[in-house]
C-alpha cells in the first residue's frame, strides 16, 4: 500500500450520512421524537438565556439544539436528488424554527419588561447582522458538512453546534416580536435565514468536491445529469440572492450609522465641554442619533451645536440630545445637596 493510499482521508458511507441527517426508514419515529424533545428544551434553554442576557445558557441551548440536522438533510436530499428527503427535510426544518419563534414568544409573555436590543445585550447580538456574520457562517457550514462527510474529524461536530447560531436568534424573534418591536424580530430571522444558506450552500459544494453524490445510483441519462447540476446551481444563486441582498443593505446601513454616531460623539462632545455637560455616549435608536450627556450645566444653547451638525452634513432634525443632571449629597445633620 502506498504513502497516498494510506494519507487518504476515509469517507463516511452513503447509509451513514443517510442516517446521520435524514429523518427516514425504519427509525424516522425515534429520531423524530428525539428531535422535537431536544428542540423544545433548547428553545426554552434559549429563550430563558436570552431573557436573564447570559452568555452561557445561550451556549448551552446551542449544544443541544438539534435544528443542524434538517437543514444538513435538505444539503444532502439536494445533493442526491431525493425529493421525498428534501420535503421532508424542509417541513421539519420550517416546523422547527416556528416552534422555536412560538416558544420564544410565550416565554416573553412571561416576562415583565421588554427584551429589545436596547436593553439586553443577546438580542442586540443577532438583530443586525452583516457581511462578516455571512463569512463566519459559511466557515462553520464547511466545517459541519466535511466532518459529515469524512470520519476523521467528525468528533468537529460539537464544536460546529456552539459556533453557528440556529435556535438563539429564533428565540429572539420570538421575544422580540412579543416586545412590539418587529424591526429587530427580522433582524433575527434574517440571521437565522443566513446560518441556514451558508449550511446549506457550502454542504453542496462541499459534497461535490468529494464526490459524494456518486455515491448515490448514477442516472442513466446524461440529461439527468445535467438537469440536477442546473436545479444545484440555480438553488445557490437563489440563496446567495436572498441572503447577500438583505445583508448587504444591513452591512452598510451599519457602516453609515457608525461613521454618523463618531461624527455626532465629536461635535457633541467639545459642545458639552463648552457648556458644562459631559458627554456619556451616542448611539442610534429607530434611525435617531441620540447623544447623553451628565452633568450640573444649566439649561444649553443648542443653536452652536446645530450649526456645528450642519456643518458636518448631519440634519439636526435626525439628532436628540439627552440631559441627565448630576448633583452630590452630603451626609450628616445637615445634610444638603452640594451647590444649594
């Protein structure tokens, strides 16, 4: 045998990848209860994790989630043409994430205050997501269909699970749309759509670089062939165009609103000093710049900071300041506050 027979990754059997990911044959009962199980006790791991804004429940949701696994499905029904897995697989995955949504929802019902991005730092993670949220799901898609795909490194799996987000932004589109704030409930979705874009696109390509639709029946038809090539191809560049528009748009939107927020933080801030207030941040809320500032100033003259925002081409209109006065209490007898 020689050196390149033996350094030969091994690939994982048809029937393997088959039972790995599709929900069929005589099992289909066991793994279906199995999911639905693991499903429902993540969305509420991850819906609870999200509501107390903790960082590792939200990790522990996403160890057990078991969502990968029709979305891997439909990669593999796609790649081997069979249509019965496919739609199975997609209804699965379709009734998945809704349960997840409709969890997420009821645990917000149970909640006193809203669970926007505002205040809670896991929603704000997933409510805007970018380009680079794209390029690290695609990373992590090809390391889950490789480890499918071959043995010696399948043990990658857990790893995969904790860094692609499938259950978490669900459960934030639930919380958020039960918040009244459906905005944010499409950033969610529309991360959750990305991680499952990115699984699946880089699954197919992934199989077509080791060969793994050979492994099925070869059609007699070379038209066959060519005809599953072209449904490939066109199901890619229908998910690159929904997932990369929306992105896109969202990437520059974020790029343009941190380029307005450092502009407002700087004439604001040498305002606040001429005035006795001190700035404490800036940040942009339903399309609002939104500029806090402490302090024990009197009541400002806000027309140089207009002049000022104009200047720099930003409409004062689309600019809110917010005055917080501060004031220090001495204790004892008789205590009054400083400055009376």
């Amino acid at each position: 045998m020689s050196d390149a027979t033996r350094t030969k990754p091994q690939l994982n059997d048809l029937a393997y990848m088959r039972d790995a990911v599709l929900f069929d044959g005589p099992q289909a009962p066991h793994k279906l209860s199995r999911f639905w199980m693991l499903l429902i006790l993540s969305s509420i791991i991850a819906a609870a994790g999200v509501v107390a804004d903790s960082t590792a429940t939200v990790i522990g949701a996403m160890i057990v989630a078991p969502l990968m696994l029709p979305i891997q499905g439909t990669m593999l029904a796609t790649v081997l043409g069979d249509r019965d897995a496919l739609i199975r697989s997609l209804l699965l995955l379709v009734a998945g994430a809704s349960t997840a949504i409709g969890i997420g929802f009821v645990v917000g019902l149970m909640v006193v205050n809203d669970v926007v991005a505002a205040t809670n730092s896991q929603v704000a993670g997933r409510v805007s997501p970018g380009l680079i949220d794209l390029l690290a799901a695609l990373a992590t898609g090809i390391v889950g269909s490789i480890a499918l795909v071959r043995r010696d490194i399948s043990d990658a799996l857990p790893g995969v699970a904790i860094a692609i987000s499938l259950v978490p932004p669900l459960s934030v589109v639930g919380l958020t749309l039960e918040s009244g704030a459906p905005d944010q409930s499409m950033g969610a979705l529309l991360l959750f759509l990305t991680n499952v874009a990115a699984i699946i696109g880089t699954g197919i390509v992934v199989m077509a670089v080791y060969g793994a639709g050979r492994l099925a029946a070869p059609p007699a038809d070379a038209r066959v062939i060519a005809r599953k090539r072209r449904n490939t191809a066109i199901a890619l560049t229908v998910m690159g165009i929904v997932v990369l528009v929306p992105l896109t748009v969202s990437s520059v939107q974020t790029a343009e609103n941190i380029t307005r927020e450092a502009t407002v933080h700087h004439i604001a801030d040498e305002w606040g000093g001429e005035n006795d207030w001190v700035l404490t941040g800036v940040k942009t809320t339903n399309g609002i710049l939104v500029a806090a500032f402490e302090g024990d100033g009197g009541d400002p003259d806000t027309a140089t900071l207009e002049s000022a925002l104009r200047a720099a081409g930003i409409d004062p209109a689309e600019v809110q300041i917010e005055l917080v006065p501060t004031y220090t209490v001495r204790l004892g007898p008789e205590a009054t506050p400083e400055g009376d």
